[in-house]
C-alpha cells in the first residue's frame, strides 16, 4: 500500500509530534536567541519553552496596564 506524501517526500504526520502549544515564528536577535537557547538548554527546555515562561509574566502584566489605559481613554472620550 503506498503512503501518502506531502511536499519533501515527507509521509503524512512525519516530523516533531505536536506540543500543546500554539506556537507562532517571531524575529528576535541573533544573540540574544543564542544567550536564551544556552539557558534553555542548560535547564533542559526547548528554547519557545523558555522564552514563554520568561516572557509570560511581563506580558501579562503589560498587557492589563494598556488594557486599563485604553479603556480609560475610551470613557475620557465618551465623556464619563
């Protein structure tokens, strides 16, 4: 029976399983991606794993502060 391949010569669901994650491709500096890749190394973690645990905190945090200032802005304009 022949199996069914994508592009590459790849069968179907070859490659990394899937992790949990929704994982997106950013641009980072070179250097710095090599820094978080040795510490992530370091502590046996995937670099996206990492840097999301890094960054996660600060987002987060971040993201309420501007969320608060633009719904402020909204009621100033609104009049409230």
């Amino acid at each position: 029976m022949a199996e069914k391949r994508q592009h590459g010569g790849q069968r179907s669901g070859a490659g990394r399983p899937r992790s949990g994650r929704d994982d997106v491709a950013v641009k980072i500096d070179r250097a710095i991606v090599a820094q978080a890749r040795f510490v992530a190394d370091a502590r046996g973690l995937s670099l996206a794993e990492f840097l999301s645990h890094l960054l996660r905190g600060s987002v987060a945090q971040e993201f309420t502060a501007e969320a608060e200032r633009v719904k402020s802005a909204e009621g100033r304009a609104s009049g409230e």
